[in-house]
C-alpha cells in the first residue's frame, strides 16, 4: 500500500462515527472523543523542539523522504527532503506516494470491522465459510486479525515450492499454495501468536468476498476517499507500473520483487 499523508485522519473518521453522550447534569452534548484544543504557545513549543531534532538528526545527513507529525487533529511539523527518481528531477513533496509496509494492515483491519460492523462478516467465521475449500479447520476471522492461525509465512513457501520468480504473484496464488502444497501449521491454531503476512493476504481476500469488490477498490471507495487521503493507493498486480521504489543508505535501489504487488499485508 502507497501513500499516508494523511493517515492519522481515520482517527478523527472514528470520532465522527462515535455517538454522542448526553450528561445526566444538563442538557449539553458531551463527545468524549472530543480532541483537547491546544494553545499557540504550546504548538510552537512541539513545532521548535521537532525542528530541533530532526533537522540535527535526519535533514543534515542525507534524509530522502517525508516526515508529518500530528496531534489533536493540528499539525505539529512537516518536512520533505530529496528525489523520488535515480534522476534527481522529481523532488519530494506531500504528493509523493511511499511505500509504507506493514502499516497497511491497519487498512486491512479497518476494511474488516467495517464489514463485520455492516452485518457481512462475523469475527467468528471459519475460512471455510469463504474459502470452502480451505484445507485447515478451526481458523476464524478473528484468528486472522490476531496472528494466532499458526499458518507459515508465505515469503517461505514461494521458494520452497519453486515458484517462477520471474512472475509476478497474486493473493490468489497465496491461496493455492494452501490449496496445493498443505504445509503444516507452525503451532495449534489459537495457542500462539506469531505475526506473519500470511494472515493478512488471506483477511484481503475474505474482504474481496465479503464485500464483491477488488480489494483496492474497496479501501478506496471506503477509506482513502472517505479520509481524503487522494495521493494513496494500494499497489497490486495491476499498477506495478506505479510503483515508486526506495533506497538504501548506500544509494542503491531496492529491486521490485515478485512479492510486492500482494495486498492486504503491505
């Protein structure tokens, strides 16, 4: 999944939603998600001392990137520095599109409740009741959520099982590998956690069934156009042609992997 600048508006997404609370000692309306104003004295006391530190830490020595730190709804400082191209043409800015990994499953996670919340889903749901072919009992939706399957990291069986690194993979095919191959559980489905993206790839397609959409469909409409978040997509199969890399501290660019354009995970 690409993009965050605006990230921390689902909170206030969560505030919007929540219903309002009437006190007992009078007729006033009271939020209690309501966020605390903060004075100009105190913003300018978080803005110098975040100025302070990353521009000693990070902007002197190389930084390439975007950094936004918000509180309260206000925001507290926002700095981009370097080039989102080899080139040195495209210079950073709030537009620019990253990367931003594993904090993506907290779309996943969003997308989910949403649907359990709209009567489509319910936490206690088998796999099977999705996938019916699914060839392990016991797994539920909340199972998923909470990294407690026990299923083993797909990053571990595409190798094992020879896959063409050459092609690019799908959560379909993360699909099949259960399907095909039925590695064995890591540990008791429910005894353990143990994070691992496989969970994740798998909540992203229970979304796809669940809700009748292509999943970054779904996060789009749902979310990212609820939230005004216009610069962020999730990265898939279909726009890898999108896809704005990272580098090193050396310089050197990360490659694109045939795992990248799995969704729901990243």
């Amino acid at each position: 999944m690409v993009g965050l600048r605006y990230f921390f508006v689902l909170s206030l997404l969560v505030a919007a939603n929540s219903s309002c609370v009437r006190s007992k000692a009078s007729n006033a309306v009271h939020d209690p998600n309501a966020m605390r104003h903060m004075s100009a004295d105190e913003i300018a006391i978080y803005n110098q001392t975040f100025t302070g530190f990353f521009d000693s830490l990070l902007l002197r020595n190389r930084f390439s990137g975007g950094i936004l730190i918000a509180k309260n709804g206000v925001i507290l400082y926002e700095q981009y520095q370097g080039y989102a191209d080899k080139g040195r043409t495209d210079s950073i800015d709030a537009a620019t599109p990253f990367h931003v990994a594993s904090t993506s499953k907290t779309f996943t996670s969003t997308a989910i409740l949403q649907l359990v919340d709209a009567g489509k889903i319910n936490l206690d749901d088998s796999i099977q009741v999705y996938f019916p072919q699914f060839p392990y009992r016991g797994i539920t939706i909340r199972h998923l959520l909470s990294h407690s399957t026990g299923l083993p990291n797909y990053a571990y069986l595409f190798p094992k099982y020879k896959w063409n690194a050459r092609r690019t993979a799908t959560n379909a095919d993360v699909l099949q590998l259960f399907y095909t191959h039925r590695p064995a559980l890591d540990f008791a489905t429910g005894t353990r956690f143990k994070y691992c993206n496989t969970n994740f790839v798998l909540l992203a397609l229970v979304v796809e069934k669940a809700s009748s959409q292509f999943f970054p469909d779904y996060v789009r409409e749902h979310i990212f156009d609820k939230a005004d978040m216009t610069d962020s997509y999730v990265l898939n199969e279909t726009n890898v042609d999108r896809y704005l890399p990272s580098w090193n501290g050396g310089g050197r660019e990360y490659e694109f992997n045939y795992m990248d354009a799995l969704y729901g995970d990243k």
